[in-house]
C-alpha cells in the first residue's frame, strides 16, 4: 500500500531501484565525474606523455596555473577564444539566426523550405565533412570562393585564418539560433504586432518595442547556449591547426596541442580546468536564466 | 514616399534572401557534383556523371573499414545509452529515490561543461591509465559517459508521462520487475525510446575529437578521423575518394533528420542537439 503511495507501481521497491540506477552511475561516475575531479590533482603535476615524468609525476603546486596565466601564448589564445566566440556566436550566429527566422514568417512557403533546408544541412552533416567543404571552398588555387570572386591566388585561411573561421563557424551553427527564434517569433501575441502595425510601427520600432521585449528570455537563453557550443567547438582546428603562426589557436585547439600533441599533460590539465571553470560560469548564468524565465 | 520605401524594402528583402541561399549552398553544393564527376576538382563544377568514385571507395579497404568502424562504434554507445538509460529513468520515475531532482539536475549540469574538448586532458590519461587506448571500447564508454544524463533526463520525463496501470496489473498476474520493464513498459515508452535511439547515434556517428584522441591505429579509425588520411601517391587529397566518402558518410545522418524530422517536427531535434 505503500509503495502505491509513492507510485511504485511495478513494486520496485528502494533496493532492485537501485540496482536499476547503479550501471548508469557507475559508468557516468567513472567516465564524467571523475575525469572532472581528477582534472584538480592532474593540473597540480608535471604529468607527461613520455620520459621521466610519465613514470612518476611530481607534485608541482600551483606553477601549471601561473605559468600559464603569466604566458603570452595562452593569453593570446584566451583572447582569440574571445574574439571567435562574440564574433562567430554572439553577433554572427545570433543575427544572421533572427534575420532568418524574421524574414521566413512573411516569405512564400517553398522559398521558406529551400533557405531552412540549406541552413539546416549545415548544422547536421558531420563536422569532418563540413571542414573539408570549406577546406575546398576557400583553396587558394583552385577553390570556389576564388573563382567567383575573381580572387585568384587569395589564401583565406592564411591571409585571414580568424575571419575564415569565425565566418564558418556562423555558417556552420546558424541554424540553431534559427529555429530558437522561429518558435520565439511564434509566441509573440498576434495582437500585439497587429496593434503596431496600426500605429504605422515601422520595422525598427517593432523590433524593439513589440518583439524585443517578448523574446527576452529566448535572446539570453540562446546566447548562453551558443556561446558555450562555441567555446567547447573543435572543428576550427580541421581548418587551420591553429595556425598561422598560432592566429586561430582558441582554447580547445591550443589545450590539444600543448597536452596531446607535445605530450605536457600536467600544464594541459590545468588548461582544462579553466575550460571546464568557465563552461561552469556560463552553465550557471544559463540556469539562472531558466529559473527567472519560469518565474 | 511609402511606396518607395516598400518597394525598397521588398527589394533589400530578396537580395538578402538570394545572399542567404548562396552563403549556405554553395559550400554544400560540392557534396552533391563532386561524387558523381569523372575528375573531382576543389572548384565547384557541373559534373560529367559517373558512378566511378565509388567503385573506388568500395575498393579501398580503410574507406570501407572506417564506416564499419563507425557503425560499431555509433551502435555500441546507443546500446550501452539505451540499456543504462532506460532502465534508469524507470526506476527514477517509479520510486522515490531521496534527493533524485538535485542528482538529475547535477548529472545533466556536469554532462554540459565536461565536454570532450574541456575534459580531453584527464579522460585521455583516465584512458590511457585503464589500457583502453586504441579500443573502440574507450571510445563508446567515454562517449556514452556524456549522452547518458542527458538521455536520463529526457527518458525520465518520458517515463513519467506513461500510465502505470499496465504495471499494477502485471504486477497482480505474479510478473517480475524485469519482466514488466521488458513486456509492458519498454513497449509504451518505444518512441521515447526510438528518439534516445537516434539522438545518441547522429551525437556518435560525427563526432571527430574523441575517437581522435583516443585511437592510434588506422585500421580502428571512424569515418570522421580517417577522411584525412586520404591522399594520392603524389601527396594531393584523393578528391575522387574523398567526395564519393563524405557522401556516403553524411547521408545516414541526413535520413534520420529526415526521420525525426517527419516523425516530431524539427524544433525537437533542435532542442536535443548538442
């Protein structure tokens, strides 16, 4: 009678319930949480891929910590990760995503179809795939981009690796911001647009006086989202390796080529526990935002 | 002055409109033309049609390896997801387990930041500590470490949206809690199912950095990593291969789009993509 009480129909009961959640824990447990935790104590050795220090790391403090902040090369990669974020995500994704979603309510549906189709496919197809489009796109000899422009000879991703990548980036996620603001499009009570049509609204006052203020929630939601997304994206690294001469390494490219590729796993350790610190700080901006939202 | 200001308007809207189209075409394009002409250039070109690329693929042992690679590892993580998840949520759902929302909301928040390329250092020494480099076995746990709270979560909410009745009465025929798991509940909670189904496969069957960092051997390498190991002998990318295997790899994860699209309508796939 009980356990009906508490809608255990099936009589489960508290302990083969746990034996139903434990499997998942665990390897959740040891695959997520533990990595995670782990990253505090890895960032304070001098762990290596190979030699000495692979075989018995020491306890170095906190010298992964300064030595990176104290580096020009992190620095810089901090702020490339800056500039690629607000760039490519902040501003890019996000107005390219609302344009799209503004201009396809009063578009014919066919036409609709096409431009959502293409946005679409370049959300979903595989990231590798989608690099070497672009990598095809923009080669210097013989790519698309060159032909078209009458640019020949131009190497875009060495002349403007940043730009290259912030502009495929939004290529790439565009569609996402897309579909946020078509559905928060669709809340906005119908009278409410009607009534600043009446008024002769004219599109900017409309935005900002009648859409704006009904889609709040969604702009900071969707903002939060991608902007975690693009901190956390690798694919730019299939573009440019963080090159040239390190103008494209952001966070995630330059945390493998320190850790992995040159084999400094305590410094990179560090590197990724200030990653995981600021998705931390974004998350939780994030979730605040939910909880005023249901308010 | 009106008129000309909408006519203005209507016109900016469709040089916007034709900009939008080509800026997201034109890269895609090349996946359609490439893998069907007789010589595949990087520049984008009519094709003079053959089906000759992928007679090449199917003659390239790593191409076709990699796809099987990728299938056993995309499939591996749904199983593992799918078991782990479901039977999980039920219990999540049906019992009272104390401090359950604080334990899902927790999973689900640590899932958001200790992403693949956050976490990259540790869950390669984790890996390398446990001998698992170079197994696709570390590629599925790893990956099914971060789909599962996610897949709880959804499967959870799911769960509690399906009638117990079912089981109150299997339970009054005598049957085991496995047993109504397997026979009644699996089978009023299959779409939900289907959707974790298909969500941890399109998550699996793309993703490049976890299988990249964790695999050596070309042999065990997914589609994702090993498209770039393909170049001619004299050291150009084997275009020919190249676009006939991007085609091929992007083509299931377009169909389940297209299923879940059909199936939900796309603003769900939107919501659980990552």
């Amino acid at each position: 009678v009980r356990q009906s009480a508490t809608g255990d129909a099936a009589g489960l009961g508290r302990l083969r319930a746990s034996g139903f959640i434990a499997p998942a824990m665990v390897l959740v447990g040891v695959f997520l949480v533990f990595p995670a935790l782990w990253t505090l104590y890895l960032g304070v050795t001098n762990w290596r891929l190979t030699g000495f220090a692979a075989a018995q790391p020491e306890f170095v403090g906190l010298e992964n910590y300064l030595s990176a902040l104290t580096d020009d090369r992190f620095l810089t990669s901090l702020r490339l990760t800056l500039v690629f974020v607000l760039g490519s995500a902040v501003l890019g994704q996000t107005t390219i995503g609302f344009a799209v979603a503004w201009l396809m309510r009063r578009t014919a549906p066919p036409v609709r179809a096409v431009v959502e189709t293409f946005i679409l496919l370049a959300w979903i197809l595989p990231s590798s795939v989608v690099a070497f489009l672009w990598l095809a796109l923009l080669d210097r000899r013989d790519g698309t981009l060159n032909a078209i422009l009458g640019s020949e000879g131009t190497a875009w991703l060495l002349e403007y690796p940043m730009q290259s990548i912030i502009v495929f980036n939004i290529w790439n996620g565009a569609a996402f911001s897309m579909l946020l603001y078509s559905s928060a499009l669709a809340s906005i009570p119908p009278s409410q647009l009607e009534t600043a049509r009446m008024v002769g609204a004219g599109t900017w006052a409309t935005l900002r006086d009648v859409v704006f203020p009904n889609i709040r929630g969604h702009v900071l939601t969707n903002t939060l989202l991608i902007t975690l997304w693009t901190f956390n994206l690798f694919t730019p690294y299939l573009l440019t390796r963080g090159g040239p001469e390190q103008r494209t390494e952001i966070l995630p490219v330059y945390v493998y080529q320190v850790a992995l590729r040159d084999g400094a796993l305590g410094p990179g350790a560090a590197i990724s526990l200030i990653m995981i610190l600021i998705n931390l700080a974004i998350a939780l901006a994030y979730m605040r935002v939910l909880k005023e939202r249901r308010r | 002055m009106t008129f000309v200001r909408t006519a203005l308007g209507r016109i900016g809207r469709y040089v916007f409109l034709c900009f939008l189209v080509v800026f997201f075409a034109l890269p895609v394009l090349w996946l359609v033309t490439a893998p069907f002409d007789r010589a595949p250039a990087l520049r984008l070109s009519l094709p003079e049609f053959t089906l000759d690329n992928f007679r090449l693929l199917m003659d390239n042992p790593y191409a076709l390896r990699s796809l099987g690679n990728s299938l056993i590892i995309s499939l591996g993580t749904m199983a593992v997801v799918l078991v782990l998840a479901a039977l999980a949520s039920y219990a999540l759902s049906r019992v009272r387990v104390p401090g359950r929302d604080l334990l899902l909301y927790t999973l689900l928040l640590l899932s958001s930041i200790v992403t693949g390329t956050a976490a990259m250092v540790p869950t390669f020494v984790l890996i390398t500590e446990l001998r698992l480099i170079d197994q696709h076995l570390a590629v599925v746990l790893v990956m099914a470490g971060g789909l599962l709270p996610a897949a709880i979560f959804i499967l959870k909410d799911f769960m509690d949206n399906t009638p117990q009745s079912y089981e109150e009465s299997a339970r009054v025929y005598g049957a085991s809690s496995l047993q109504i798991l397997r026979h009644v509940v699996v089978p009023i909670a299959r779409p939900g199912l289907a959707t974790i189904a298909v969500w941890s496969v399109v998550q699996v069957w793309g993703n490049f950095l976890v299988p990249f960092i964790l695999l050596r051997t070309a042999n065990k390498f997914p589609a994702a990593v090993v498209m770039f190991t393909f170049y001619t002998e004299g050291g150009q990318p084997n275009l020919a291969l190249i676009s006939a295997f991007s085609l091929l790899f992007s083509v299931p994860v377009v169909l389940l789009y297209l299923f879940v699209n059909r199936r939900y309508g796309f603003r769900f796939y939107g919501g659980i993509k990552r």
